[in-house]
C-alpha cells in the first residue's frame, strides 16, 4: 500500500503518519524528519538545508527527490510505504508519479489533512513552547503558510484531478482524525476491491 499524506504545516501530517505507519505496518517516510537529520552535518549541504528549513523556505526538489528515491529503493518499501510530506512541488509530484510507473507500484491513497489557517498557527505556536523548533516562531510559520498556498496546495487538483484526492477533517483530537483518516481509507480500499 503506497499513502501520500498532505497538508498545511502543522496539519498534523507528523502525528497521524505514526499512527498510520503503526496500524498498516509499512514505513514511514518522513521528508521534513530526513531534512532535519541531514541538517546536523557539518557540511556546506547540512548549512543549506538548515538555512531553507529556518527561513521556511523549501529545500531544492533535486535533494528532495535525491532522498526519496534512495530510500523507496530499500527492501524495507517494496512493499508500500507512506510518504508524508513530499510531494510539495509540481516537480515532485511529477517525478514521483514517473518512479511509480517505472517501478510499476500503484498509488492507494492521497490524503489531505484539512485545518483552518488560525488552527494551523495555533498548533505551531504552541509546539514552539515544547519543542522549540527553529521553524516555528510567528515570522517563519507565516512564510511557511505562503510557500504552501503558492507551492504545494496546487497539487490537491492534480491529484483529485486523478481522482487520488481524499480530504479528511483534521479538527479534533489526534485520535478522531486518525479516526476519520482510516474510515477513509478502508471506503477507498473496499470501494476499488469491489470494483476489482
Ligand atoms: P515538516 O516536518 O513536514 O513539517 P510540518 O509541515 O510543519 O509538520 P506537520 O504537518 O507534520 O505537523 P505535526 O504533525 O508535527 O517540514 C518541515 C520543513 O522541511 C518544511 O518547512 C521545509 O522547509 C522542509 N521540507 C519538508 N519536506 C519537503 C519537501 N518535500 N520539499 C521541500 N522542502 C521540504 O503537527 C504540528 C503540531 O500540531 C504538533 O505540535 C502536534 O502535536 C499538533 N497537532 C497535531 N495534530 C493535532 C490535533 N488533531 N489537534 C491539536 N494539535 C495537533
């Protein structure tokens, strides 16, 4: 089973892809968590990622994809996966639409995590309090909410255009979205076995 999970940031991508990875066992893919590991290297690549994650600008898609490819290669996701977080570009949706043909695998689900604006900043604000991230003071989650509008939210129509797109009330608590999450799921799942 492959899963894309999207969203604004703080939309909670983070706390249902554990859940989600949990229920079906298969792994988790995680860009902003790859990212975050990369950055603590000492090196002029380790700098740059750091300098666009701080900013709340995307890091460069041919990293991205660089990352992603090399880990859908291991054994471990023959099988599925879940990406959460990528794509967030055009570039990235189309690549990997093209690496899924190629290895043959079929897409399941595209799941979006739907929250208004002033929850999303609500829920980052609040995370900076715990976690202190570098990326969630008021100017950055700003910057990060625009860089969404204009560079990843015109991929909701090219997935709902392959009618791939599920949209999920992400309002409530961790527990009911993930609730709602997999309701949407076994519909889709037991919708295509039927048509099968
Ligand atoms: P991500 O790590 O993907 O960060 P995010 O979008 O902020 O997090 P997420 O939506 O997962 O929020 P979470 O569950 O933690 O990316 C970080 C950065 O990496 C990006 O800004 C970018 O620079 C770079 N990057 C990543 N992928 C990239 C790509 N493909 N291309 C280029 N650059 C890329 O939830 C947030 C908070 O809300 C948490 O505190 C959580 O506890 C809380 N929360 C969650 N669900 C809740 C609920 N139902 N109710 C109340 N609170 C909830």
């Amino acid at each position: 089973m492959i899963i894309i999970l999207m969203g604004a940031p703080g939309s909670g991508k983070g706390t249902q892809s554990k859940r989600l990875v949990e229920y079906f066992g298969i792994p988790h893919l995680s860009t902003g968590d790859m990212l975050r590991e990369a950055q603590k290297q000492p090196t002029e690549a380790g700098r740059k990622i750091a300098a666009c994650i701080d900013s709340g600008r995307l890091v460069s898609d041919e990293l991205i994809l660089t990352l992603v490819e090399e880990r859908l290669s291991h054994p471990a996701c023959q099988l599925g996966c879940l990406l959460d977080g990528v794509p967030r570009t055009t570039v990235q949706a189309e690549r990997l639409d093209e690496l899924f043909r190629r290895k043959n695998w079929t897409l399941d689900h595209v799941i979006a995590l739907c929250v208004p604006q002033a929850e999303l900043v609500r829920r980052l604000l609040a995370r900076a309090t715990v976690e202190g991230r570098a990326d969630d003071t008021p100017d950055t989650i700003s910057q990060r909410m625009e860089v969404y509008q204009r560079q990843t939210a015109p991929l909701l129509d090219f997935f709902r255009s392959r009618g791939l797109l599920r949209e999920v009330d992400a309002v409530g608590s961790p527990d009911d979205v993930f609730r709602r999450v997999l309701s949407m799921v076994n519909q889709q799942t037991q919708g295509s076995s039927t048509r099968n």
